[in-house]
C-alpha cells in the first residue's frame, strides 16, 4: 500500500516511535555518494579473475561466479566491507559477468522427517577439488535430513568399502544409530542383479547378497534405504553444491596441493555450513536445528553398544571374511597362515578386518562367538571383496 520495502517499513515505525512530535518520512541521506576506494576495486579483480580462471578451465567444478563469497571474502581477508550489489555492478562492467544458466526441474525440497536420526542422507562424490593438486578425490558425506546437520565430511584419495564403513563408525559412535540411511545404489551399498554378476545364468537376485556395507549396516541395526535414481537424491546434492562451490575457490586460494591440507579447509566450511548457515529449505541454522531436536526428545538417534558376543568396535566396523580351519589348525589368508588353538577342523571363522592405518589392519578371528586370536599385519593394497 505503502509503496516501500519492509526495511524502510520498518525503519519509519522505529522513527515515529523514537519521537513522535519530530516525525516525518522524509528521507535524509546520512553520508554523501561516493564511488569504490581504489584498494577495494584491486581486491575485488583480483578475486573475481581467479574465479574466472577457475571456470574457463573445464576440469574444475565451477561453472559460475559467487558475488557474495567474493564479498566474505573482503570482510574477512582484507578487512573490506562492500555491498555485494555493488560487487555485481562493478563485475558486470568489468566483465566478470555470466548469464544464468537454465533452471533443471526443481526438486521437492520439502522435509519430510519430523524426527533427528530419522533418515541419514549418505553419498559420496569425486571432483577436483584443489586445481592445483590435479587430481581428483572423493568426498563422501552423511547428512541428517530432518536438521541437515552435516554429521560427516571427508576427503579420500580413492572410494572405498572401507571408506564408507569408516564414515558410518564415526556418525554411530559419536551421535548415536540413527532409524535409516539413504544411498544410491552403488555396489558399495547394495548387490543389483544382472549388473554385479558376470554368470549368464543369474543365481542371485537383486538383495540375495549383502554387501561388507549392508553387513555392517544390518549388524548395528539400522534400516537401509535406496535413491532408485539420481534425482532422488536431490537433498544431499544441494549441501554438496554449497560445499563444492566453496571448497574449491578456498582452495584455490590457499594453493592446496595434498589432500590433508584440503581436508582442514573442508572441516572449516562444514563448520560454517553447519553452525552459521541459514538453510534455504528450513529456514534455520542446522547446527541449531538439530540441537533442538536433541533437547526436545525429537530424535530417533540411540545409544550404540557393541552387540554381543563382539568385544569392540573393531568387531562391527570390519571387512569380514570367512575361512575354513584346516586339519592342522589352521587358516589362511592374503597367502599368510596363521595358526589358531582349541579350534575344529573343518569349521569356519570369521576374520574381523579393522583397519589401523593405510596398510595396517588388526585381524580378529573368531570361531563359535568366541575370539580365538588378534594379528596386527601389514596388508598392502588391501582390496576386500564386495560379498
């Protein structure tokens, strides 16, 4: 009715509080018109022409220019402050500019869980992160779809079983085991008849195997659910926009050429996703969110315990193996042979592979719910079978 904006709305009623008798809606200007210091001009190219740089090269996941992380990046770095519509002009005169691209088909970005813990949202992605280490890692995520709490981040070298199963140990053991976890249906995850079988003949149908992932997912009881296609997958997709889209330009900046330093840049922008970002589909702060859910008893997250007969975790965060004692007490594995006692002959047991470090893992066997014996070996290049 007004014809004005809610800030100028708002900003007259503080007015005509103030002092009513001395009120009026004329609009002073409280400082002159003036146009952009040199300094901050300098700065803004500089950080807009490594952005370009970045999207010209098509190896690099960035296909656009981010005016409000250039405008961050002032405050914090170089201590500048500068609207960001001032950014856009000076970007669009200098050309620093690119055209929107075409919006895809909007995904639902309703939240469906009324619960913490209730769907864990899990995936991974492989990406140049840091151009200037030319190489690609995977970056694999567990997100909580109620709060969208990033509970886990990390880059790897390589995906992996192992990777995964480490991802899943840190969120159970730290937050608690939550109802369900969403994947796509990547082998890792999940056994898909006629393309994780090579035989003509197909013995096995689609979840008749339980990969080392489900194994372990099943053993902590949590239900797994399958993304049937990638749109499906929508909502892990958008933090993973918003992590990309900064990682990569950070790391850039820094020069990043080994994973370990890219990884502390990852901690820090999941901190800022999680306790400082308001989320477009929530309209909270995640950390916030989630915290809440905890406080008010609106959480499906329970307390972990080993279950029996299992010591320790290294018992349920494993690769398993099975093997067959032989008639001289015996079993072998990765062509080493290790001797066991008051064990039977042509029985099996089950080998719980923990990994230590990249090429170290403890070795438990165990032989009728009891643990018969604990190695700590080096196993190179190690590469468990899916089954």
């Amino acid at each position: 009715m007004l014809g004005i904006g809610k800030s100028r709305f708002f900003e007259i009623i503080q007015a005509y509080r103030k002092d009513p008798k001395i009120f009026s809606v004329e609009y002073k200007r409280s400082s002159p018109t003036r146009g952009i210091d040199q300094a901050i001009k300098d700065n803004i190219t500089k950080e807009l022409a490594i952005d370009k740089k970045a999207i010209q090269n098509k190896d690099v996941a960035l296909y656009k220019y981010n005016y409000n992380y250039v405008r961050k990046r002032l405050a914090t770095k170089y201590k500048q402050s500068v609207s960001l519509n001032t950014i856009i002009q000076y970007a669009k005169k200098n050309d620093f500019y690119l055209p929107k691209r075409p919006k895809a088909k909007a995904h639902d970005r309703e939240v469906l869980t009324t619960y913490a813990g209730e769907l864990i949202q899990h995936d991974a992605s492989y990406h140049i992160w840091a151009p200037d280490s030319g190489v690609k890692w995977c970056l694999i995520t567990s997100l909580d779809d109620y709060s969208r709490f990033m509970l886990y981040a990390k880059l790897v070298e390589r995906e992996s079983t192992i990777a995964h199963i480490q991802a899943l140990q840190t969120v159970v053991t730290k937050y608690g085991v939550p109802l369900a976890y969403y994947t796509d249906c990547h082998s890792i995850f999940r056994y898909v008849k006629g393309r994780d079988q090579r035989h003509k003949i197909y013995e096995k149908f689609t979840d008749d195997v339980d990969p080392q992932w489900k194994q372990v997912i099943k053993e902590c009881t949590i239900k797994p659910i399958y993304a049937l296609s990638p749109q499906a997958k929508g909502k892990i997709e958008r933090p993973y926009g918003w992590l990309q889209d900064h990682l990569v330009r950070t790391c850039l900046r820094e020069n990043v050429k080994d994973i370990a330093h890219a990884n502390r840049i990852l901690d820090w922008e999941r901190g800022r996703y999680n306790d400082h970002q308001l989320h477009s589909t929530t309209h909270e702060i995640p950390a916030k969110r989630f915290n809440s859910a905890l406080m008010t008893k609106k959480s499906l997250f329970r307390t972990w315990a080993i279950p029996k007969p299992f010591l320790s975790f290294k018992d349920i965060f494993a690769i398993r193996i099975v093997r067959y004692i032989d008639n001289y007490s015996s079993v072998s594995f990765k062509s080493l042979t290790f001797r066991l006692s008051d064990v039977e002959p042509r029985y099996p047991v089950y080998i719980r592979a923990y990994p230590l470090d990249q090429d170290f893992y403890e070795l438990r066997f165990w032989h009728n719910g009891r643990l018969v014996k604990v190695e700590r070996l080096k196993i190179p290049d190690f590469r468990p079978v899916y089954f």
